[in-house]
C-alpha cells in the first residue's frame, strides 16, 4: 500500500513541519510514505493531477484555516477519481469538528485529532499489517463499512516526549529557497483564550544535546532560515540561553533562526547574550496584541507591557536583532481609539516590523466559548475572523484593514523608511499616517490594482504634498534616498532633477582615486567606470539647483537587517 502525506501550504517558501514529523515517527513504514507539498496559490486542478498519478492507498492532509477550504473541495473529487484511496485529515482546523466533518463529507474515511504521531503510526499498522482495529487506536474519528460513525479510544494518546519523535529533515536538497520549520518544544504555559495552543499547557521541551546536534545539520547544510515554532520559547530560561549560546558560538554567516518569544519574560543575561550576536543571525517575534489592560484580562492574557518595552529599546539599541513586533484588532473592550493608543505604544518602540492582525475565533479556543458574551460575531468560513464586537463596528474594522495594508506598503517593507521616520516627527500619533494613506488610497481606487514600487513612490510623494507635513522638495529629497537605498535603480522617477548638468561631477568623483580610496576602499579591484555602474551618487539640490549635499550609495554593503544600502553623506564638492 502506498501512503501520500500531503500538506497545502500559504506561500511556496513555507514547508510543512507536520507531514514530515509523522514520517519521521512512522519509521518502519517509511519507505511506503511518499510526501507532497502544494500552495493555495495551486490550482485544484493542478494539485488533483499530481495526487491522481501519485495513486495512494492511504492519502492523508494537513488542515489549517489557510487551506481547509481547498482540501475539503479537493476530497470531493479525489474519492471520485480515486474511489479506493482511504482519505484522512489531521491538523488543528479538523481537531474539534470532527463529527461534523464526516458527516458533512462522505468522502473522508476518518479524522485524527490533536498530536497526530501516535495515531498515524497506530493507522498503518491497522492498514498495512491488520493489526488492531479503528476502535483500539486513540485520537481518531471514522467511518465504519455502514457510514456510521465510530471513535477510538476515548482517551487521546498520550502527549509524546519530544525525543521519541525523530528528526524530521533527513537532507535539506528540497529546502534551498524555502523556511525550515523546527520546534524544540511544545505546548505554551499561558492561557491566552484566543490561542488554540493555551488548550496543552504543559510544556514539554527537546532535550538540549539532542537539538544542539539537530542545529548542527542546519548550520552544515547552510540552511537560509530556521523558524522555531516553539509558542513560547523563553518559557524555559535554561533551555533558551543553550541554544541562543550555541547558536552565537558556531554562526556560520548565512543561516538565520526565528524565534516567537515573550517579551516581558526577557532577562538581563539573555538580553546581554542577543546583544553579542552577529546581526541578522537571529529574528524576535513578540506577541504585544494591546496595551489595554481590561483587554488582555478578558483574553486571559498576562503580560507586562512595561517590561516588553525596556526589552525592546534594550534590543534596538544592540542593533543585533530583527524585531517583529504583533498587534491584534477585533479583541474585547478594544474599540478604535483604544487600538489607536496601542498601535501608537507599541510602533514608538521601533520595531523592524509591526504586524497588525486581526482577531479570529478559532474553533475549540477559549474566546470561541465565550463569543456570545464578548459580543463578538465572526465569519462563518475559515479564517473565522471578527466582523464586528460590542466595542468595533465591522466599518471600524475595515478602516484598520486599510491601515494594516499601508503599514506592510510603507513600513514593513522597509522601502521608504527615510521617508516615514520623517512624517512620523510631525504627528503626535503615528497611527495617522497610515490611516491618512489608506484614506489617500481608497480615492484613487488604488486598493483595487496591485501598485509598483514607483506606483507607491508616487502615491506617497502625492500624500505629503496634500498634507503639506514636509516641504515638497524635501520630501522629493527624502523619497529620492529611499528609491536608491534599495536598489541601483535604472529608472528614475519622472519628477526628479535631471543629472545631466552634474555628470562631469559624478565622472570626477569616480575618477579620483583618492576619492574611491576614501568612500568605497572596497571597491579596489574595479575600475572607476564599473565602480560608477555598482554604485550610485545623488546631488541634492537646493531652491535654485545649486546641491546641498552629495549622498553615496554603496550596494556592496548593506544593512543585515534592512537589506538598504550603505549611505555616506559628501559635504564637500565630490571631484
């Protein structure tokens, strides 16, 4: 019997950790188990094709509500083409409507629930050697031979020691360009009622000898990035500072490790260990969601503000890490003035990236529970996001969606931050400019195109002239610095100052060896020509054409942490 675990995952440079963990834990079989990952981006029909010729005996998929969706259309036509194939989900999004699902799909053969190793190890045993029946194996719903509904053993295997679970990635060929997904820990310590992983608080940790070696392939392998899925995973100091040692102690330049943590649980010695690493090696996620304390007491949230933000500016100020900081919308007694103060709170912290999310109602959460008593009402499709609560009208929520939109346009891509960091000083909160923008964007229809870079250039340059917060040709100036920060663009703007007057200037400043000696000493094996074409020098003029000061552009040296470009000031005439 063939056996396909199959995974739909939301961008092609994500993999899916769980396909690959129940491999792993299924050993003995592995040589019948083939896995197949698609995105949602796929067409159905594409992703039916492959999973035809493929003809498993057993087809198995990974559910989450980025995809349940596809795969619940895709199973329709599967048992039509493959009426013998046995189709099982697993996944968070099936764990608590099982029942329900089987009902409603006479497609699926079962359902596992919560952890899923135990349970797909314990199904091909059933399947491939007869051993045991449907009834003995603990985590599942199925179907039995008449259509009636039968469970497992009432009890849930028992939660697994990491340990017992192999390493998942046995080669990485497959994952050059793509996330490595890792966890050396399960479960969270906190009961956050919106999360589905407050539902196992108790937290089982990998053992360190085990995950150092397990970091050890990645670092040998030069993998790009590592993301641990650990929900929390300073909760254990002394795991923590082990891995954030080793991992410090043998950077090999290139690879990079994500990590979500808790920020008011940061201590001094882990702070001064962040401090001391390469920048870029590493990347801190921390769940901030509001700053409203009746806020995080309705969702069982207990986190210092107070604390994650020292941590923050400590971490800003080291200059070692990126930092993402995630704000949620949608949550009780949060309406939009509230959410606008903890936007503001929390974006002065100077986060790399400020992700502004939105509240869903999972299935099985806490938050789910209570709805009706929060006066929440959500979608009724996946993701089960919040239209509208007690406190946010569903227009207060579709404003904040057209925040979230020019917060990712003009913040988190890091393209215009000379720009922003500029318009910022002139608002007492920050949150208006980007509520101004979405304003901005939606009369001129521009919600409903995808725009260019120099699209969204102009968008912006059009906004400060509106608003008049900056002198129109200093803000020129400024968008001027954050087109070339990114990139040795070929195509400039159509309103910028034509060069052709200063080009026997930027020759000079090229042909002077002195020059090139001082400003790019890096630069010495490239002649003057080539070293013009890999960088670039921007006259920034004054009212009557005359520069104010000469900006250097060096792309050979960037910014590990926001991919923009060296910049040096040249005060004096650059021949």
């Amino acid at each position: 019997m063939r056996v396909l675990l199959t995974a739909i995952n939301a961008k092609y440079i994500h993999s899916n950790l769980a396909v690959y963990s129940l491999r792993a834990y299924a050993a003995p079989y592995r040589d019948r188990i083939e896995t197949a990952e698609f995105t949602i981006n796929q067409q159905q029909d594409y992703i039916l094709q492959r999973i035809y010729e493929k003809k498993p005996d057993i087809l198995a998929f990974s559910c989450y509500i980025w995809n349940v969706e596809t795969v619940l259309s895709l199973v329709r036509d599967i048992a039509l083409v493959l009426p013998e194939t046995k189709i099982w989900l697993g996944g968070p999004e099936v764990s608590y409507n099982g029942e329900e699902l089987l009902k409603t799909y006479p497609e699926i053969t079962g359902i596992m629930r919560g952890e899923g190793e135990q349970s797909f190890l314990s199904l091909l045993e059933y399947y491939l050697e007869n051993k045991g029946e449907p009834e003995e194996i603990g985590g599942i719903l199925f179907r039995r031979k008449d259509g009636s509904i039968g469970q497992g053993r009432p009890e849930w295997p028992a939660l697994l020691p990491l340990d017992v679970i192999p390493f998942p990635y046995q080669d990485t060929e497959d994952f050059a360009h793509r996330i490595i997904y890792y966890e050396s820990s399960r479960g969270c310590p906190f009961a956050c009622s919106y999360c589905l992983s407050s539902l196992d608080r108790s937290v089982r940790l990998r053992s360190i000898p085990l995950v150092l070696k397990e970091l050890q392939f990645f670092l040998d392998h030069k993998v790009p990035q590592v993301k641990f899925v650990d929900r929390t995973f300073n909760c254990s100091h002394s795991h923590a500072m082990a891995i954030w040692s080793y991992i410090r102690e043998h950077d090999n330049g290139v690879t990079n490790f994500h990590f979500e943590i808790e920020g008011d649980l940061l201590r001094e010695d882990e702070l001064e260990l962040l401090g001391q690493m390469r920048p870029g090696l590493v990347q801190l996620e921390i769940g901030v969601q509001s700053v409203n304390p009746r806020t995080l007491a309705a969702v069982n949230r207990k986190a210092d503000f107070e604390k994650i933000a020292r941590a923050c500016r400590k971490l800003k100020a080291a200059g070692r890490q990126h930092l993402h900081l995630d704000l949620i919308a949608g949550l009780p007694w949060e309406d939009f003035d509230s959410f606008r103060e903890s936007f503001r709170q929390v974006y002065v912290l100077g986060p790399h990236e400020l992700q502004l999310g939105f509240l869903k109602v999972l299935k099985g959460s806490g938050i789910e529970r209570e709805a009706d008593r929060l006066e929440m009402v959500r979608r009724h499709r996946p993701p089960y996001e919040v239209l509208y609560t007690g406190w946010m009208s569903f227009a207060d929520l579709l404003r904040l969606k057209g925040v979230e939109e020019m917060l990712e346009v003009y913040y988190n891509s890091g393209q215009f931050s000379v720009t922003v960091a500029a318009l910022e000083k002139q608002l007492a909160n920050p949150f208006d400019l980007y509520d101004g923008l979405a304003e901005a964007c939606r009369e001129k229809g521009a919600f409903d195109v995808s725009l260019s870079r120099m699209q969204r250039l102009n968008m912006l340059r059009d906004f400060i002239r509106k608003e008049e917060k900056l002198p129109a040709a200093v803000g020129d100036q400024l968008l001027l610095q954050d087109w070339y920060l990114r990139e040795n663009a070929k195509t400039r703007p159509e309103w910028a100052p034509d060069l052709t007057a200063w080009k026997s200037v930027i020759a000079g400043f090229y042909r002077s060896q002195d020059r090139r000696n001082r400003y790019l000493p890096d630069y010495g094996q490239y002649d003057w020509k080539q070293v013009m074409h890999m960088t670039h020098l921007e006259p920034f003029l004054d009212g009557d054409g005359a520069p104010q000061a000469w900006f250097l552009f060096d792309y050979r040296h960037r910014d590990p942490i926001t991919g923009n470009a060296r910049m040096s000031r040249i005060e004096e005439n650059p021949a």
